[in-house]
C-alpha cells in the first residue's frame, strides 16, 4: 500500500475561449496534452479540476469534445479519478449532464449544493464509500485512507438567494457557507483520512486588500449581493483547498492549510500578460501537513504588451518574438500612417490591438489618452477625451447632457 496520496490541481480551462478573433482551440489542445503528461511523469493519484471548466454556458462542439477527450486520457485507464466542479463560467446542468456514464471512468462532475454522487464500487476498483450535498469521500486501491473532498462549485444568484433568503447576505452569505463546511467536516473528516477542499469563489485573507480579477473574468466579487469569502471560512480539518476563479498561480493564505489558485493554463487577456502558468502537484498523507509545489507550463502562446516608438524595433522585436499575441501600443506624433500600420499587421500574425499613443497632441503636453486610462469610468474617460481632443475641460453643461445619454443607455 502507498502511503503518500499525489494529487494534481488545475483550474480555469475555459475550453473554447477566444482572444478576440483568434481562436486558442489548438493551445487548449497542447497544454492539457502538457498536464496529461505531468500527472503521468508525477504518478498522480487524484485530478481536482476547480471550475471554469468551459467559456460559455453554451460550449462549442469542439471544446466539450476536447474536454471529453482530455479527461479520458487523464483518467489514466481509468485508475486515477477526477472532480470537476463548475464555476461562473459553467452551465451547472451541462457539467452534470455526463456524470453517470463518465464515472464509470473515474471522473465526477459536481455542479449543484443539492447533488449527492452515489456510492458504491466502481469496476476500476475506485470506490465511494461516503458522499452528501457538497461532500464526497473515495477509496483507491492503492491506499489503506480514503480521500475525503468538500465541493464547493460556484453558487450562482439564485442559488444563493435559495440558501440564503433576505437579510444581510453579505456576511450571512459567509457564514452560512462556513457553518455548511464545518458540519460536513465535523462528520467526515478525522485525522484517519485525506481532507481537501475544492472551491471556485473568490476568496481573500481577511484584512487584506483583495486580488484584482483578470480582464476575462466575469467578476463574482458582488454577484447577488456577496462579497468575497475568507480563508478563515474554510473548515480547520482542510490540508489543502484547491481553488478556481483567478487566473494567477498564488496561495492566499496559510492560516490552517494551504489555500491556493492554481492559475489558468493559458493566459487568456493581457492582464495576464508574462504570467507564468501552472499547475501545482500536492502530497498529502493522513493527519499531516501537505507539501506542494508548482509545476510551470509550457505550451501556448504567450501574451505579451510593448511600446515602440519607431518601426525599426518594432518589426525587429516581432520577428524575435513570433509565438506569441502582442497588444502592440505604437507612439506617434498624430495617428499611425496607413504604411506603417500595414509593415506592422503583417509582420505578425498575432497582433491583437495596435493601439496608437500620441504624442503632445495640438501642442499640449501629458494630454494623451494611454491604455491605462481603459479601466476608468465614463464620465473621466469623456473628459480625458475632451480635453485631449479640445484642449480644454468640457462645461458643466455639456457635462450634465453627456451624463443624461449614459443614464438614458444604462436605463434601456
């Protein structure tokens, strides 16, 4: 019997996601070959994939026929099992909607708070021995301990309001999902077992100022009225909670166990841009401290945002640089001559924006609209404009009618 349980963590797949026009179907394709062959050289025993599992609640045909693909050749033959839960990006009742014919493979699905997996022996030996609402345990044939994991897949508004009711969700919303926990903890988890949670929220150290989601995200931070859990919220019996949701390889605290993102496979908006992207490997045994590391990724392209200011070094850089996708900000004295713009979007097929930078524009100086201005509501982003393009700041009057039409337009 082994005595060390590996298990391979990885998040945020977002099968059949796009960058704007270009599609990452054949990078998916690459990095999740890349973590098949991580699990097999790592001799994992356990797959907990933590949610955002698709882009859409309505997938291609080519990336649920990818997902299927690539977790048939994580299973290992089926002898290394898989929990994937569902995130905000996942339709709840598509996740699920393979779960009886893919356990017989050793890969469960688990979308929905009031989803029971069903107990019982599997042919390939991997047995359930215990499981309720947001609760699973498992023995493998290899080990004398079973593996217990609390579920907790992305709970969208009305789920919520269904736990919740009326009140003040913000911090109700918390403690029911800690007493919920810590009951299913009391009851399953001893030091007699393996204790993993897997989660796809956003969680923070309380106190501290909260991780900025990525560009591509669709924020969860507000959604139906909570805010975001704490570590501390995590029941004590945890070794490891393997979470989904952001995008970068981080650990967001120790407190009792590791709570750690796994970071996307792919950098999937320039937010992410040089992010290394990973997978993390843990080693858990009963009644012990885990021990993780991660494990860096390889394939993809790389994202990547550059200045130039000259077209020389720009067209130098693309031929040094050309796997990857460039959000390419170029410094002019008015807009980007049309030959320019050509010798550029043809000395790479992966620019994504070309985005010109102007410089003293009528004369003035520090007046110039940069990329980071983007993040910035409408109203500073009008004057920016304004005073860009007027060289002054607009009246109060043109002020209050720009506020009318972007009230009219939010309204509609």
């Amino acid at each position: 019997m082994k005595s060390m349980f590996k298990i391979l963590h990885t998040a945020d797949w977002h099968l059949g996601k796009r960058l704007q026009e270009f599609s990452r179907l054949e990078e998916q394709k690459l990095v999740l070959e890349e973590i098949r062959t991580i699990a097999d050289r790592e001799n994992v025993d356990l797959i907990l994939l933590a949610g955002d599992i698709f882009d859409t609640f309505n997938p291609s045909h080519e990336a649920v026929e990818l997902l299927y693909k690539s977790l048939r050749r994580l299973t290992n033959g089926g002898k290394r099992p898989i929990i994937a839960i569902s995130g905000n990006h996942d339709s709840t009742q598509f996740v699920e909607a393979p779960d009886p014919l893919a356990r017989e493979m050793g890969i469960f699905f688990y979308g929905k708070y009031d989803t029971v997996i069903p107990t019982g022996k599997l042919d390939n030996g991997i047995e359930i021995t215990q499981a309720a609402e947001g609760f699973v345990e498992m023995k493998l044939p290899k080990f004398d301990f079973p593996v217990r994991i609390i579920l907790a897949p992305y709970a969208n508004e009305v789920s919520m309001k269904t736990y919740l009711g009326e009140g003040d969700r913000e911090e109700e919303f918390r403690n029911l999902m800690e007493e919920n926990w810590k009951k299913i903890a009391d009851q399953y988890c001893d030091e007699q077992g393996v204790n993993l949670f897997a989660g796809h929220f956003f969680f923070m150290k309380e106190g501290e100022k909260p991780e900025a989601e990525p560009e591509s995200e669709r924020p969860i931070l507000h959604v139906g009225g909570t805010q975001a859990l704490y570590t501390r919220n995590i029941p004590a019996q945890t070794q490891y909670a393997a979470l989904g949701h952001l995008h970068r390889y981080h650990a967001v605290g120790h407190e009792h166990c590791p709570v750690v993102y796994s970071s996307s496979p792919l950098a999937y908006s320039f937010s992410e841009a040089e992010q290394q992207k990973q997978v993390v490997i843990i080693e858990a045994e009963p009644g012990k401290p885990v021990s993780y590391s991660p494990i860096g990724l390889a394939e993809g392209r790389p994202l990547y945002r550059k200045t130039f200011d000259n077209l020389p070094e720009t067209l130098a850089w693309l031929e040094e640089n050309p796997y990857c996708f460039v959000e390419l900000t170029y410094i002019t004295e008015s807009s980007i001559e049309a030959a320019t713009r050509k010798a550029i979007i043809k000395g790479h097929d992966g620019i994504v924006n070309l985005i010109p930078q102007i410089k003293n524009p009528l004369g003035r100086e520090n007046q110039n609209l940069k990329v980071e201005d983007l993040g910035k509501d409408m109203e500073s982003l009008f004057k920016l404009f304004y005073q860009s393009d007027k060289g002054q700041e607009p009246n109060e009057e043109l002020l209050t009618i720009f506020k009318e039409v972007i009230s009219q337009n939010d309204q509609a």
